[in-house]
C-alpha cells in the first residue's frame, strides 16, 4: 500500500479508501454500533460485508471500533470486546481463540517524525492463537503478540512478547512463562 509521503500538502489514502471509510461509518452507525450484544453472527455479516475476514463463532461487541474491516482478520471463536479499537491502516491479523479486552487499541498507523511532511508509516498487527489481551493495552505498529501469551492491563506493547508468556508494564516486558494448568 502506498501513502502520500507529505501529510501537509495532501491525504494519506486514496479516494477510494476514503470512500469506503465513509459507507463503512455510515454502516455502523446505523446497523453495528446499535445492534443488540448477542447479535454477533449479524455484526459478523456485517464486517464480511467490508471485507473483513471471519472465522467461526467469532463474538465482536457492539462498540469495538474498526477503522478499515477490509484490513482485519479474526480467526475463529476470538472476541474483541467493546471500546476495542482495531485502527487498521495496515493488517490487523488476530488468531483463534484470542480475547481483546475492554479499552485496547491496537494501532497499525504512526507518522514518521524524522522526515519533512510527516509521511504515514503503517506496519502490521499480528496477535498469535490463545493470547489474551487484558483490558485498556495499547498495541504499537508492527508488533507481534505471540501464541498464547498474556498482555496485563494497561501495558503499551512497543516489541513483540514472546510465546506462552505473561507480560505486562510500560513498555511490556516479560514476566514469567505461561503455564496452562489442563
């Protein structure tokens, strides 16, 4: 995907995308935002709509907001509860039997300070089977959480955790190793 490399003179996206993004908020508002919590198969059909791909008994909370659907995929029987915001300006890939708590941002999109027009830099989210994101952690672009680790409440994730481990803090680091106890 290419950017505007200068922010100032011109929008990140393309008409098209900005486009989409509208019908998209449109959409939500009037038939995601509002729908009743059990509806998830209908807010499923929904995101498949904007071509969001979604597994099987996948439970996205009414007021989880997604910046671009066309740019996530939840595999099967994940969750992603309400006030999650999936900000996907580049893949958001979340795995089976992931949870994203309540207040988690997972933002794909920064700005690269160093250079002149402030040029969009967007990197890949990709959030590994069986992890758990506690509530209110953000998520920075281009990390990886790994399969089945444990993200604490209100950490802010710079560098990729590793597999099967609990981490938690600012910036998350590792505590100790996951273990499952069946």
């Amino acid at each position: 995907m290419s950017y505007n490399t200068d922010t100032y003179t011109g929008p990140s996206f393309s008409l098209r995308n900005r486009i989409s993004r509208v019908l998209w908020n449109i959409v939500y508002l009037l038939f995601f935002r509002y729908s009743p919590r059990p509806f998830h198969i209908w807010r499923a059909f929904l995101l498949r709509l904007f071509g969001a791909k979604i597994g099987r008994g996948v439970h996205v909370y009414p007021r989880a907001k997604i910046w671009a659907p066309w740019m996530v995929k939840i595999g099967d029987e994940s969750g992603v509860a309400d006030d999650v915001t999936l900000y996907s300006q580049a893949p958001i890939n979340i795995g089976n039997r992931v949870v994203i708590s309540q207040g988690t941002y997972v933002c794909t999109g920064t700005h690269d300070y160093m250079k002149r027009g402030f040029p969009l830099v967007a990197l890949p989210i990709i959030i590994e089977d069986y992890a758990w994101v506690a509530t209110q952690v953000f998520i920075h672009p281009g990390v990886t959480i790994g399969e089945g680790s444990v993200v604490g409440a209100r950490s802010v994730v710079t560098k990729d955790t590793g597999r099967w481990m609990v981490c938690s803090g600012f910036p998350c680091k590792p505590i100790k190793e996951r273990v499952m106890l069946e």
